[in-house]
C-alpha cells in the first residue's frame, strides 16, 4: 500500500462523534473525564474554527453542562442563541439549564419561547412537556421568592437590636 494512500493522523473527535452527543452522554458518570476533557477542548477548537455555528456552541454548552461547569455551559449556549435566536436546540437546552438549577421564572420563559421555534412534532412536544414540568414545578413544590424588597429597613433594624443587647449587657455587669 502507498505512503499516500495511509493516514496517520487521527481526525478530531467531534468529526467522529455526531453535533449532538448520544445516548452514553445523557448518563453523566458514564462518561471518563479523560475522553469529556478532550470532546470539550474538541469542541472549542471547532468554535474558533467556525465561530458562527450555532450547532457547535449548543453541543460545547451541552458538554460543559455534563462536565458540571454552569457558567460555561451557559456562556456557550447563550452565544448559541446570539448566533441564532431561532436555533430550538440551543434555546431548548438553555431552557434545561435554567430548569435544573431551579431558577423557574427564567425557565418558564425560556422553555415557552422554545415552543414557539419548534419546526415538528417531536420538537413542540418535547418542548410542550417541559414546560408543563416547568409549570408543574412552580406550581406545587418550589417556593418562588424574588428578592425585589429592600433590606434597608431590616439591616438597622438587626442593628439597633445588637446595639442594645450590647448596652443591656454593659449596664448589667455595673
């Protein structure tokens, strides 16, 4: 067999593995960190080298999310939906991600969004079902507390109590 005709060098993982991973990545702790680390730098390698693929980056955030770096997973699918607000996985997945660390207001409005860019069925009922998870969740077991009221009020309050304990005490030891 001819030199030419022979190939040496090994292709980069993300040619051999499909944009979206498969079923051994829905299992997190099936997967070793070694070949996770390497479909990760991968998929940054593909960034920089197709910068306005919005497919590349959803799978970079989908990676980052099974490797359990939230705020890259979610740096990466943001500028999924930068690249393309109407890609339904990166939205999907963005919804996902709000969902599992339980910020339910956002989720909600993210998974509704992803309802309306579903282009199939499968697509709009998977989409549908989260977000009656979503819905389901806010509903009956989270306790939705926003932090929109003023602590002011409460912080001197704690304070003028500590300041008097501290002078009872003081008056009580004379």
């Amino acid at each position: 067999m001819s030199q030419a005709l022979t190939t040496t060098h090994e292709a980069p993982l993300f040619l051999s593995l499909p944009l979206v991973p498969g079923v051994p990545w829905r299992d997190p702790h099936n997967v070793p960190p070694a070949e996770l680390a390497r479909y990760i730098t991968d998929l940054e390698h593909a960034c920089v080298e197709q910068p306005q693929s919005a497919d590349l980056r959803t799978c970079l955030g989908m990676a980052h999310a099974v490797n359990y770096d939230v705020y890259k997973s979610m740096d990466a699918l943001e500028a999924a939906l930068v690249l393309d607000r109407t890609h339904f996985w990166a939205q999907f997945k963005y919804a996902e991600l709000q969902y599992r660390l339980r910020a339910l207001p956002c989720a909600e409005k993210e998974a509704a969004k992803t309802v309306d860019l579903a282009q199939s069925r499968s697509q709009l009922a998977v989409a549908r079902k989260q977000l009656h998870e979503i819905r389901r969740l806010n509903r009956d077991s989270t306790r939705n507390v926003t932090w929109d009221k003023p602590l002011a009020l409460p912080a001197v309050m704690l304070a003028a109590m500590i300041a008097l304990m501290l002078v009872v005490g003081m008056t009580w030891q004379w």
